[in-house]
C-alpha cells in the first residue's frame, strides 16, 4: 500500500506540479522517497530561503502553487522569509515541513516547532497531521488555500512516521472555488462610472498575473482609452510603451505623478490590494475622490479606504461583463498628460562620478540588450531603482522580484525562472549587499548547467540603509558600509565568466555578454556618492 507520503507526492504531480524545491532533512526521507520515480524535477538548495524563493519565482511564471519541502525547526525558520515574501506578493505557496514523530508533539522535543502559531497570522493555512489517512485530504485543502481568492502561503506539518506509514486514504476529489459572479446592477454601475470619468485610473494588480489577465487589461485599456497605472513592483503586466501607461505607485513617486494622481475624478482599483505603498502611504485615493475596488478576498475591501462600490471578485468577470461606451473628449487629453509625467520620470541625465557609475544608465543599458521575452530578476536594494522607474518593459518580458522588499531573492529567482524558461535570457541584478545572502544557489546553476547573466552591482554598503543614516543622522556611518571578496574570483569559481564595467566605455562588453550564450558575471563599479546626492 502506498505512503502518505507516496499519496501526497501522486496528489501534486495530478495537478501539474513539475518541479520541487528543498533543502533535505532527515525528517521527511520518506518523501524524499516517494519523489525518488515521481514525474517532479526536484530541485536541490543549499539554503531554504533559496528554496523557498526559488518555489515563488517558479510559481509566478507557471500560476501553479511553488512547492519546497524543508526539515523542521532551523529548516523552517529559514524559510519563513519566503512565506512573508509570498504573503506581500499574493503567489500561491506550499510548504511542506518535516516534523517531529506524532507521539512528541508538543512536548518540546528537538526542533519542535508549533508552525500553527509560527505561521498562522500571516499564511492562508497551517495543517498538521497526526494520523496518515489525514495527509491526502491536508495536501488537497492546501493546494485549494494557496490558490483561491488572494493567492498566498500555506504550510503543512508532517511528522516523520506519519510520512512513512501506509496510507489507504486518497486525495477527495475537489475543484476551485470558482470566482463569485457580479450582479449586473453592479456592472451597470460601474459601466456608468467609467461612461462619466473624464480622469479615471485603472489601478491593475496581482488579478492580473496571468497571460489571460495580461491581455483582458491590454484590450479593456484600449476599449475604454484608459490610462492604466500598475502597484507596486508590477510593471510588466501592461505594455509600458503604450500611450496608456502611466507608470507604477512605487517608492518616492515625482511630485508632479501624484498631484495628477490625485486629481483623478475616478479610481479603478482592480485585483489589487490597496497597501501602503501602492497608496503613497496611505494618502491616495484622497478624500472626496471615486473610488471602485475589486479584489477576490473580501477583507481587503474597506480596509483603509471606504469605496464606492467595493466587490469580492476576478476583476477579469467584470472585464468580460462591461458593454463598450463612448469616451468622454477630455479622457484623451488627461491620459496623454499622465503619460507625458511618466516619460518625463523615464529620463535620465548622464553624469559622472568620482567613485563609480551613474546605476540608472547601466540599467538602460541592459535593458537595451535583453530580448523580447528576456526576463529580469531583481533583489532588494538601490541598484533595483532604475529598474522600476527608468526601463520600460514590453509584452512578453517578465520582471521577477520581491514586492515585499525581500533580500536574497534575485539569485534564486533566476536560477527558477532559467530552469523553468532555458531558451530566454535571464538576467539577475543584485547588490553587494545581498548577493551572498543566496548567493550559494549559483551552485544550482553549475549543477544544471543554466546560462545565467548575473549583474552584480558593487558599492561596498546597504546603500538602501545608508541613504536613511545620512537623512537622520548625517556623517556617522555605522553598520551600512562593508568590505567585499574579490568576485570575479568567486564568480568564476562558479564557471561564470566575468565581465567589469568600469566606464560607460564598457558598455559594450556587458551588452554582448548578455547577448552571448552561456552564463555571464558582470560587475559593475557603482557609485554610492551618486545614491548619497
């Protein structure tokens, strides 16, 4: 008879999970085992947080739940990072943890940890299970969790000998829950508010992550002649060459975008949760300003902004639903000021520095080096900047990164997204300060033989950090600054040929290494002095 481990292995393998991502431990080698002939690339880290992002970077470019597997206490504190990355960035996640023996639960035993309450405030679902014949119906309830409505973390405790008992139960038979209908006195409102706008904004979030989403946005956009701004972090999901882009709510927004911003007569938020930053820190939608919002979890509704017409709903139902109507004559001019702001914003000014490069001239540079389906992954720092705000990404390009601000995540990530996706390019872009967090995960791409182009920015601090010092206390540098190994030695110990760019003179070189096959380290002297100004 089966395992419960053989029928949880079976269970996610019948709904299209291809791919695992671990760190083993000897507290689940019964599911090592039963993945041993399963149809489940299984992905070896060498951290969990690596794992675990590796899992949300898979899940981002497949829409089916990432799935990593780690053994139990120091496993699962390590991996937690992931699952408060995949809670901010709304990706469906399944982690599976290996547990102390049934019989010590909760009896303090060597690495017990109650993931209930470790986990249970900010992930959609925390299951454990005690006998074998629950671990079926567990595995089914979770993947359903991680999912429906706002996409998100789940995670399973399972103890060891349960994992390694027989298991005649098999996974119930269940579908998703399907999105709720919306009730055509509610399309017909808001078809009557989008009629009368003639400054509306459609605020497009993670209801959209799908190449179905992508395109009802791109047509609903173009039917309506609406200027569509994306939240944070999620430029590709609209064409950002388009007269209708008007740019992302990011960090430090120019003056001027908010201004505009707040002069809208109507605010189309739609699959999207309105959380700080994508709301300029809570100040926008301002007071007095029409607000609808559509968002599949109902407890994000009239969270901090009352709406005028808040529905729990797949923004795409209304997409569908809404009847063509004419244009009002000053919504042309309105969305052609907004994209002026935004191009505005694009630019920048060539200048130099003493200590390094200009970042945003390197970041145009890559951009104009990467291929029509090139995908970039981003960690968390400054270097990360121009990447949002001054580099426009077209359809069918993907910019993978950490909405929750996450460090460590671009190395990962773009191991994930070369494995998932071998014939685009991939390029990581990560700091000093972050690469050897996760670093270690190029071993992957020796291992697998994964031509990443790896752009490593260089200015020996948290320049993110640093930055904030200098504002509260000006010239006491404490804790932001560092020495560095020589990376082009660590880089090649990975088989990664290395590329310096110094002066825009190099330019070139970078271009063609990312243009070139194969994996690439390219290094860039970048100046702190020009984060600092």
């Amino acid at each position: 008879m089966p395992t419960a481990a053989q029928r949880l292995v079976d269970f996610l393998a019948a709904q299209g999970i291809d791919r695992a991502f671990c760190v083993p431990g000897e507290s689940y080698i019964a599911l090592l085992e039963a993945l041993h002939d399963a149809p489940i690339d299984l992905v070896v880290n060498r951290n969990e947080s690596g794992a675990g992002f590796g899992a949300i970077a898979d899940a981002k470019l497949t829409g089916r739940p990432g799935v990593f597997m780690v053994s139990r206490g120091p496993g699962a504190c390590n991996a937690s990072i992931a699952l408060h990355t995949a809670e901010q960035d709304a990706v469906p996640l399944i982690l599976l943890i290996g547990q102390v023996e049934a019989k010590d639960l909760r009896r303090d035993a060597f690495q017990e940890i109650d993931y209930g309450h470790m986990f249970g405030r900010f992930c959609k679902f925390v299951g454990e299970a005690t006998r074998p014949e629950q671990v079926p119906e567990l595995i089914a309830r979770a993947y359903a969790m991680a999912m429906q409505g706002v996409p998100g973390p789940v995670v399973l405790s399972l103890p060891e000998d349960v994992l390694d008992m027989e298991c005649a139960a098999v996974a119930p038979q269940y579908s998703l829950a399907s999105p709720a209908a919306i009730a055509p006195s509610d399309v017909a409102r808001i078809a009557a508010a989008i009629a009368q706008a003639e400054r509306p904004i459609l605020l497009a979030g993670h209801g959209f992550e799908s190449p179905e989403g992508r395109a009802a946005l791109a047509r609903f956009a173009e039917t309506f002649h609406l200027p569509v701004a994306v939240s944070f972090r999620r430029q590709d999901l609209f064409d950002n060459h388009s007269p209708l882009y008007a740019g992302d709510l990011g960090l430090r927004n120019p003056d001027a975008q908010r201004e505009a911003f707040a002069s809208a007569d109507l605010i189309l938020a739609l699959g999207t949760r309105l959380t700080d930053i994508t709301t300029q820190g809570y100040s926008w939608p301002a007071p007095g300003q029409k607000l609808i919002h559509l968002c599949a979890d109902p407890k994000f509704l009239n969270w901090h902004f009352p709406a005028d017409i808040a529905i729990a709903a797949d923004p795409l139902a209304l997409l569908a639903a809404l009847p063509a109507s004419n244009v009002p004559p000053g919504r042309k001019a309105w969305a052609e000021k907004l994209r002026a702001l935004h191009v505005a914003d694009c630019q920048v000014k060539p200048r130099d520095w003493p200590d390094g490069l200009f970042f945003p001239e390197v970041a145009q540079a890559v951009a104009a080096a990467l291929p029509e389906n090139g995908i970039i992954t981003l960690d968390a720092g400054t270097f990360g900047a121009p990447f949002y705000r001054k580099v426009s990404y077209a359809p069918g390009q993907r910019l993978l990164v950490p909405i929750s601000g996450a460090m460590g995540f671009g190395v990962p990530a773009a191991v994930a997204a070369t494995l998932r996706c071998p014939d685009r390019t991939v390029v990581c872009g990560v700091g000093d300060g972050g690469v050897l967090m996760t670093g270690g995960e190029l071993a992957v791409a020796v291992e697998r033989n994964l031509p990443i182009k790896l752009l490593l920015s260089e200015n020996r601090g948290f320049a993110s950090i640093r930055i904030h010092q200098e504002r509260q206390h000006p010239g006491r540098v404490s804790g932001t600054m560092f020495a560095n190994p020589d990376f082009a030695h660590w880089a090649q110990a990975f088989g990664m040929p290395v590329t310096r760019v110094n002066t825009r003179d190099d330019f070139a070189a970078m271009q063609e290494a990312i243009r070139r096959p194969g994996p690439a380290a390219i290094l860039v002297r970048t100046s702190m002095q020009a984060v600092l100004a």
